[in-house]
C-alpha cells in the first residue's frame, strides 16, 4: 500500500503542474473537455459516444487523452475547461479513505461530484499458460499499468491484498505491455477495461501461449464485484473466465454559478451534457459501446454527492443551448429518466 500512498501525496502536494493547463475559451463557445483515458480503452471510446451525443446538439466536448482514473479525478478538480473525468469507484474509495488523515488529499476531492453512473470494468490479467491462478505471479515480470491510472492503483491493491510478492513490477501502458508479453519479455500484465476492450479484440494472442487468468478469490470478491467474461468475448477466450471488476463513473465538479462567469459557463455547460445524456440514453445504448447496455442510472457510488449543476440539467423541462435541432430522443417523462432524478433528490435533498 506505502508505493500508492507516495504516488497519491507526491500528485497532490506537487498542486498537479502537469494538469493545469490554460483551458482558454474559444470566442464562438464555452470549451468543455472530458478526460478518459488511452486510445485503445474503453474509456475514449465512451467519451467519443458522449461527444458524437453533443454534437447532435451543435455543442463542442472535447475528448482527451490521459492516464486513467487518478489523472481523471484530479484534472477535474484543477485543470480548467475540463468538466467531466471517467474514474474508476475503487480510486473514489481510496482517495475518500485517506482523505479523511490528510488535509492535502481532503482538498484536492473537494468540490469533485458525481455526475452519472456508468458500467462495470472487468479486471484482465492476460498471462503466459504457465501462471494458473494470481498466487503464480510470484516472482514473475508483471506490468501493473502506468502511474496516476486506475489500472496502477486497482493492480497494485490487487497483488496486496493477495500477499503476491512480484519479482518485478512495471509501469507501463497497456500497448506497451502487451507488446512486451508477447515478445516473452513480461509474464504478465493486468488491464482494468470493459470488456469487450479493442486491445484484446484486435491483437492477435496465442491461445497456446496465454489466457486469462481466472481471478475467484473471496477476499478480493469481497472487496471487488464478481463478475465473467463470457466465452468468445476475444478470439483466444473460448471458455468463460471468472474476474472481478470496478465500476466505472463520471465525475464533474460543483461548480458555483454565483461565483463568477467561469464558473457559469461550467455549470451551463455540464447542465447541457447531462440533459443530452439522459435523453439520449437509448440512442447511446443502441449505436455506441456495449457497455452502455450495462448502465445502471440509478447505481450511484455511496458516500458521493451528485453536482446540482447536474441536477439541474435533469429537469424535465430543461432545454440544453442547442444550435442544431436535435433527432428525437428518449422522451424526459420515461420511467428511467423519472427514476434517476428521483433517485438524485433521495442523495441529495432536492
């Protein structure tokens, strides 16, 4: 645990310097950026869907590249023009957890909010044949994800809690460990991701060489979601394989309309992606990743609140500033929008 706990006080005190960039806004519209994660996960390509449901509306979201969950959490928090963040709810609980012994951590979650739900990330750990069960990762070669990702802090937990004692640990991405194992140089690599993920679809894997590891340990079923990759969700995956898995969240920041125009323009523009969201539900579980058929609205992470500037977009007659008309949408009044506005007000007192 010491090696997170260093990585999570080393970015909080050095005031994230890599994250705040200038975030200037464009004369003709507010910027607005979503951070997700690299090019070959889930969470670009869940971004992509939010931002093709924006431009529907005639509105710019910006999808951002980064290192994953750590980076996402915080880049909302400090980087300017950057609304919303995928993160990962086991980096929610561990920055929550230790929050509450450390002022810096406790200031740098401040004001960060819940906008939505989203779906479960399976935890992969692709191996050579050789590793049966993770306790056979002792004294082995495994890349564990690059730092400030959510892969970093979910593999690290993971290799702790198990008592597995690595021979070597690297941080590195995901492409980059990939190619590694492949090249005999690793034995193995872990991959936070919601399956189906386009790493695993499109690279070709030796189903002699490696497999997935089947993960069903109730310690770590005790602290994680249970959960299966079905048989032939990648082509070297015949059988169904056990894993656990981390739910994946949008995350926004409470901005303050009162304040002043930034923050205005903030609270309008997360107001009109998650109006755009919320009506075109159906549409992104029709047309975009598999995932979205997973989502549940109503699943929000307790000990979380939701920003009333999300809130406020979730008002059945609220109109987002669209400068195109939109395609018809999931009517506001359905049962599921009803739902989760309900289930708001229960969370926060509206």
């Amino acid at each position: 645990m010491s090696i997170l706990k260093r990585r999570l006080f080393q970015i909080v005190r050095a005031g994230l310097a890599l994250l705040l960039g200038s975030g200037a806004v464009a004369a003709q519209e507010f910027e607005k950026n979503i951070l997700t994660g690299g090019p070959t996960g889930t969470y670009i390509q869940i971004g992509r869907d939010i931002s093709n449901l924006v431009d529907q509306c005639g509105q710019t979201l910006n999808v951002v590249e980064s290192a994953g969950s750590l980076e996402n959490f915080l880049g909302v928090r400090q980087r300017r023009a950057t609304q919303f963040g995928i993160v990962q709810s086991d980096v929610l609980e561990y920055l929550k957890t230790y929050s509450a012994s450390d002022q810096n951590i406790a200031r740098a979650i401040a004001g960060v909010r819940i906008a939505f739900p989203l779906y479960n990330e399976e935890v992969h750990l692709l191996a050579t044949r050789d590793i049966a069960t993770p306790a056979d990762l002792a004294g082995k070669r495994v890349a564990i994800g690059v730092q400030d990702s959510g892969t970093f802090l979910t593999a690290s937990l993971f290799l702790d809690l198990l008592e597995v004692d690595a021979g070597e640990l690297l941080t590195i991405g995901p492409d980059a460990a990939m190619a590694q194992l492949l090249a005999g140089e690793i034995d193995a690599f872990f991959y936070v991701a919601g399956a189906p993920t386009r790493l695993f679809s499109e690279t070709e894997i030796d189903a002699n060489r490696f497999h997935l590891v089947p993960v069903d340990d109730p310690l770590l079923e005790a602290v994680y979601l249970p959960s299966e990759i079905p048989a032939g969700t990648y082509a070297f995956q015949a059988e169904p394989v056990p894993v656990v898995a981390v739910k994946a969240v949008l995350m926004t920041y409470e901005y303050i309309p009162q304040r002043n125009a930034y923050h205005r323009a903030s609270c309008t523009a997360v107001s009109d992606v998650s109006n755009l969201i919320l009506n075109g539900f159906a549409e992104l579980q029709a047309s975009g990743h598999p995932k979205w058929q997973q989502v549940d609205l109503n699943d929000i992470p307790p000990g979380w609140d939701v920003s009333s500037c999300v809130n406020d977009g979730l008002v059945a007659t609220y109109q987002p500033n669209c400068t195109r008309a939109r395609p018809a949408m999931t009517s506001p009044e359905s049962a599921a929008n009803e739902a989760y506005r309900n289930r708001i007000c229960a969370v926060i007192g509206c």
